[in-house]
C-alpha cells in the first residue's frame, strides 16, 4: 500500500515554507516569557494552566467538526508536534479515534514506539503557527521552540499538552492493526482538558493548498441525535 | 465490541423528532414541482443537473474539513439516506475514505449488500432536511419523499445523487474488514460531482445535541501542504 504518499500534510523544509507568525495573544504573554524550553524535555512555564478537566462523554462533539489537530508525543526524551486533520470518532465512549498519519511524519515513528500522544485544538488566533508546524519537520527542529507553543505536562501520557490550544486530549494508542494498510492509529483518550472561557472556538478547518475554513455561526437544531 | 453504540445519529421515530422544513431555495423549486418520487425507484425531475465532473484530485478538500453528510445507498429496489459525520480521508488519490456507521443504522446493511454509495455534502440551506434524515429510518419512511430531497441518477453506482447538496460523490466499497470491529467501510470515490456556482459552502459541522457549526470566514496562508 502506497503508505508514502497516505496521510496529511508532508513535509517541507524549503525557504519557501517558511512560516510566517501571529504576535501572540495577550493572554499568552505571560507564558512565552516564562517560557524555558530546552530541547528534548517538557517544558512548564509554571504558570496555572487555563484548561480544566473535561468528561470523555463530550470529547466527541469537539472532534467531530473536523478540526485541524496539533498532535504531540514524546519518545527518547524529545518531545514533538505535527499538524494532523485525518481523522474521526470512531466510539463515543470510552472515545475512540481513527487517525491517519503518513510514515514520512517523524511523529509517525514516535507515535509507533511511545503509543502516546495529546491531540490539541488550536483555534484561529494560532493558524500560522499550526501552518508552521505542517511545513517543517522534527527531525530538523524544534517545532515548540520555533513556533512559540507553550508545552504543559499532562496527568496520564509522557506528550505535553500546548497551552495555546483551548482543548487537549491525552491519548493512547490501542490497536496498531490498521497502520501497515491505512497509516491509521486507533487512539483512545483517557483525559481530556478544555479551557471553559473559549466559547466558540474558531477551529481551523483544511480545504487543501493552504486554504482553511475557520468555524462560523452556532446553529442549534431540534434533533434526537447524540 | 460494542458496535451497537459506535456510529452517529441513532435513530428516533418519535413525534418529538419530527423534521421542521426549509422552504425550498428557489433554484430548487422546479425540480421540486417536477419531483414524480416512487418508493423503491429513483427518481429524476429530468430538468439538467447544476452539478459539473469534478477532478477526484481534489475530493479531499471538501471532506477534510469534517461537514455532516448525506450518505445514499440503493438496494432491492429501494433507495435510502441517512446522515453521517464520522468520516476521515485515507488516502488522497484514488480517494478513499473511511466511514464508521453503526449497524443500528439500515443504511448499514444497504451498504454492507450493494457495496455502493454516494456521499452528498449539504450545506446550511437544508440543514433540518439534514436532521430530519438523522432522528428517522429508513426502515419505516421514504426519506427522500418525507423531506423533500430529489434523487438524480450517478453515472457509476446505483445509489443516487442528491440534487439539493452542491456535491456529490459516487463510491464503491473496497474494504469490509474493519466492519465487525469498528463499523467502519472503507470506501472509494470513483467519480465526483460539484456545483461550480457554489464558491463557500456554508457546510455543517456537528458538535452533539442538535448543536452544529456553520462553515465560516476562509483564509489563505502560505502553506507546502497539500
């Protein structure tokens, strides 16, 4: 199966990749200059963080819109990010992911060995960042540090949280059956955190090419749906 | 495994669940007048489809972003739809996708026997005719008849086409085996349709409980990603 070419966001490493970036949100500033990121351990501002715990019941009604993810892990002592918008529930509860992830990501062999992870949802405020982290690789760089994306410890898995993202799951891996065929991790989360004061997210939703639809209006339908 | 509770949109025939109607758009109200809906048939309003050939290149871009769907199936004579938003790109070319439905859902066992769908994405316009789709079966109803939604033939498969949503896209299944664990189909688009008069799509994206997001705002950052 043409693995190689499966999966989202490849990377790229040229001058004509380069990220450009937001300045960061006021609430983050506190963060950033605390922030002591030294390559290759999870870093902590020290700071209280933002996000409280949130039940796994609801954990689908975030992923299913179909957001562009932050997915973190931690392998060998290092930590790392990728861009990642392949995915789909899978169960409601405990709530099971599909995640599909080429083998040319170096978070690909990461998530292979330490079978924990954190999927974080940015918003709109950090799209370059996010963009930034689909065009690089790291394997070359420290993303975290490059981006300015502020790594939290989390309570059950080894990957960092991001703090500027208002929701963070804490994942682990629970069937590798499907990565050889479809490049496709079945995760389950076993925490998950949401900042309560983020309303309406602005999730980023990917069209291709650099082109992203960001969430709009909230609609509420009368429906027997879960 | 619990299949029995995996998948999206149980199904709920109670008078609490009745669909409300959208007054028809007006480009639609002729093949609406025309409409000559027979249980077990498919239907054509015979008027030219406003849906042109669209590259299958390009297919990723429109599911990636996560929008609720109009899955269509055909079997024993009889067509059928149901709503669906557990879906994640697999791979981009052919396209293929997987689909977890639960088995709750008859559309399960429509697919499951003619190995053939169309995914139709709708937009806000006919978001209760969406709903409605969701909180009813197909077991009980004629969907198509009892929201007012006109079948057009697809090209390649049985199943039909959805007039009302700006795409379309006819599947086969190529793969059953993940079925019995995860009620997921993966599926393959053989040929895609897309109403070029159609530029931003307000998709709808759901968040759980009759919530949904609208599609919103699109930006365009400098991005190596595909």
């Amino acid at each position: 199966m043409p693995i190689a070419s499966s999966g989202r966001l490849p990377v790229c490493t040229s001058a004509g990749c380069a990220a450009k970036f937001f300045a960061p949100a006021s609430h983050l500033s506190v963060e950033l200059i605390n922030l002591k990121l030294v390559r290759g351990q999870v870093a902590d501002s020290g700071t209280t963080m933002t996000k409280k715990s949130y039940p796994l019941s609801k954990v689908y009604g975030l992923l299913e819109p179909g957001p562009v993810l932050l997915l973190t892990t931690f392998h060998d002592g290092v930590a790392n990010v990728m861009t990642m918008s392949w995915q789909t529930m899978i169960e409601f509860e405990p709530p099971l992911i599909g995640c599909v992830i080429s083998n040319r990501n170096h978070s690909f062999e990461m998530l292979k060995a330490s079978k924990q992870c954190v999927i974080n949802i940015p918003t709109a405020e950090i799209a370059e960042k996010v963009v930034g982290c689909g065009n690089t690789s790291g394997a070359k760089i420290n993303k975290f540090e490059q981006f300015g994306l502020t790594q939290k410890p989390a309570s059950l898995v080894t990957a960092p949280l991001i703090d500027e993202c208002f929701a963070s799951l804490e994942c682990r891996v629970v069937d590798t059956g499907l990565v050889a065929k479809y490049g496709m991790f079945v995760i389950e989360v076993v925490k998950a955190w949401l900042d309560p004061a983020v309303k309406n997210p602005r999730t980023i939703h990917h069209q291709g090419h650099g082109n992203f639809m960001l969430a709009g209006e909230r609609i509420k339908l009368k429906s027997a749906m879960k």
